[in-house]
C-alpha cells in the first residue's frame, strides 16, 4: 500500500553499510519508522533529505511492519538548526522530549503542532532554549505529573508577586509568608513562576513573538529539568549535551 503522509524526522539510526532507518512523526501525530535503502550513496540524493529536523511529504509503501520510504518532498530541511551547535542541541531537546511523551502505538496531533510549533520559532530567531522550555512545559501532562504554578500550596492564595519558590515537599509554588516551612524550597523569582504559568497553559496559537530575558529563560530551564527528573525520573540525554557546550563556553572565557 502507497502511502502519503506530511511528517518531521525526529529520529535517524544508520542500519548497514548504506542504509538507515528514519522515524517521523507524521501529521496525525504518530510515530512511523521507515527504512531508507541506500540512503548512505550520494548518487541516491537522500543523504540530506534524510537528517533531523527535515519536514516534508514522505511517500513509503506500507504493509506489514516496517515502511518503505519511496521519496521525499521536502518542504522545509530546517538547515539553520543544524548549523549552531547550541540551537541544535536545544531543537534536539524538543525532538527527545515529544518522543519521549508518545507511545510507539499512541497517536496524538497536539504533539505534531508543537513539535512544526517549535521548529519554526526557532527558525524565526525565537531562543531555541526559550523554546525548549515551552516543549517541556507543554509535554509535562504525557509524563504523568503536573505541577502547581498558580496558587501557594500551603495558603492557597493566588497572588504571584508573593511567590519566592516551588516546594518538592508541597508540590507547588510557595509565598514569602510561609517560605521557613520548607528548608529545601527552591528558589524562584516571582517573574519565572508568572512566566511559566502563562507559558504553560497559553494555546500554540496565541504564542506570536516571544522575547524574553536570558537569565530568566535560564533560571526556567533549571527548574524544568528538575521536575522531570524529581517527578518522572527522567534525564534527557540532549541536555548533556548542553551542559558540555557550556561548560567548554566557560573554559573559553
């Protein structure tokens, strides 16, 4: 069966000598992994129509297991992303992050818009690490946890300028008043928590130019991946990465 799908090639995996086997995740929101035959020949054309980030309609024959890719026709390689190292590794990110929130049989077009959401803000010059962090937040419900942005756990008052932290002992945001109940509170500034409440519930489409300071998108992504990995034990393997880009940043100054 010929089948013609709209896609984005979250995952790449060489099989062979001249092979490789791409996984999409196609506009229906489901992930299809195809075997590429001879994608490895440059005579063939699908070396580079065949790498990370590339959105296109990929025309495969379909039967039993696995896909066959027939053709490509690319309708957007997303090339700048593979050419700054930090943007990659930041687009990696949402790659690994909406992969990991989808089921090999679970089908999901939410996760399609954001993952086409999130390519094309960093393509427009948007942070790729603000954009991450939108991912993140937006993913949060598919590794099973939520977390409290909006009102103090232990007041319940919903006044954000009061909130100085997030409590792991409470699970959620804490004010000022009630700050010495937990001496393991993380500190947060009220701007990040305000911030992070907004982003995380505000619909795709209502997200236009986002321009935010670096500290703060910092201090965001420090959180986020804590909550990952305090409340779904999950470490993404794309922000080693980062951390390693960093840390050679500083050794450079």
């Amino acid at each position: 069966m010929l089948v013609k799908q709209k896609g984005i090639i979250i995952k790449t995996v060489d099989y062979g000598e001249s092979d490789k086997i791409i996984t999409i995740l196609n506009e229906h929101g489901a992930k299809i992994p195809l075997m590429v035959r001879r994608a490895k020949k440059s005579k063939t054309g699908l070396q580079a129509t065949t790498q990370l980030f590339v959105e296109g309609l990929f025309i495969y024959n379909k039967w039993r297991g696995m896909g066959t890719l027939n053709s490509i026709d690319v309708l957007n390689s997303h090339y700048d992303l593979r050419m700054d190292l930090f943007t990659n590794s930041y687009a990696s990110l949402c790659l690994e992050t909406i992969d990991g929130a989808l089921d090999a049989e679970q089908v999901d077009a939410q996760l399609y818009a954001l993952l086409s959401f999130a390519l094309t803000q960093i393509d427009s010059g948007v942070s790729a690490q603000l954009v991450a962090n939108i991912v993140m937040l937006k993913c949060i419900y598919y590794y099973g946890f939520d977390i409290n942005l909006t009102q103090c756990a232990i007041k319940h008052t919903e006044q954000p300028g009061e909130f100085v932290g997030y409590s792991f002992k409470y699970d959620g945001v804490i004010s000022r008043a009630v700050a010495h109940l937990d001496s393991h509170l993380m500190p947060l500034s009220n701007k990040v928590i305000y911030l992070m409440a907004i982003l995380k519930k505000l619909p795709l489409s209502k997200i236009n130019s986002i321009s935010i300071h670096d500290d703060i998108v910092e201090e965001m992504s420090q959180f986020i991946l804590l909550i990952y990995k305090e409340y779904a034990g999950v470490y993404f393997k794309s922000q080693r990465m980062i951390n390693q880009l960093k840390r050679f940043n500083i050794n450079l100054e």
